[in-house]
C-alpha cells in the first residue's frame, strides 16, 4: 500500500493520498479542493468502445462502398468485394494489401482488444 504526497492546486498545502478504493475521491483537508480520484470501473468505456468498433466494422464490410451507373447499368462493390475484384482483374498484390489494410487488420485488432477486455 503506497501513499503519495501531494501539494494542493488551490492552498499548497503538502498532504498525503492513500490508496483510493474505487470510485473514491481524495480532498483537501483545508481548502476541499479535489486532489484525486479513482475511476469507478475502468474496463465500462474501453469495452463500451471496443464493442462499437466491432459493430462498425460489421456495418463497413457489408454496405456498398462504391456505386457506378453507366447507361443503364449499375456495379456496387464493398470492401472485400473490390479487393477480389481487384485479384480476378491481375493486381495481385494490391489486392491483398487492400484486403490486409481494409478488412483483416482492422477485424483481427478488435477481435483481440475485445478478448483482453
């Protein structure tokens, strides 16, 4: 258990801070001003963050990134659908960076940040 000391922002005053438990808020002895707090719940927003990124991920892969109408025709292509498109028409390895950078890079980070959350 480690105290630490800290000066006042408002009275200068040098006082020492134990160790918060949870949601606990330190204050001055002489003027109240507010020296430390400690967050209630620390992995709420990460996770809460983490799991709208997996949902925008979802929603970024399946809706059509690119529509062209020409004389009465009409292609749409998603994500991964330009980068096969882009390896059935010979641009091998710029498919597969733009496979790698769009879609399984972004999809393997939050897989694993969801994991250690």
């Amino acid at each position: 258990m480690t105290v630490e000391s800290v000066a006042c922002r408002g009275c200068d005053l040098l006082q020492r801070i134990p160790v918060l438990t949870p949601g606990g808020k330190a204050r001055c002895a002489r003027c109240n001003q507010l020296l430390a707090t400690a967050p209630a719940d620390p992995l709420d927003r990460p996770l809460a963050l983490a799991l709208a990124a997996a949902i925008v991920l979802v929603i970024a892969n399946v809706t059509p990134l690119m529509s062209l109408n020409a004389e009465g025709r009409e292609a749409t292509t998603t994500l991964s659908g330009g980068a096969i498109r882009m390896w059935l028409q010979g641009s091998e390895i710029t498919a597969v960076i733009v496979g790698f950078c769009a879609v399984v890079a972004p999809a393997c980070y939050i897989a694993l940040l969801l994991t250690v959350l």
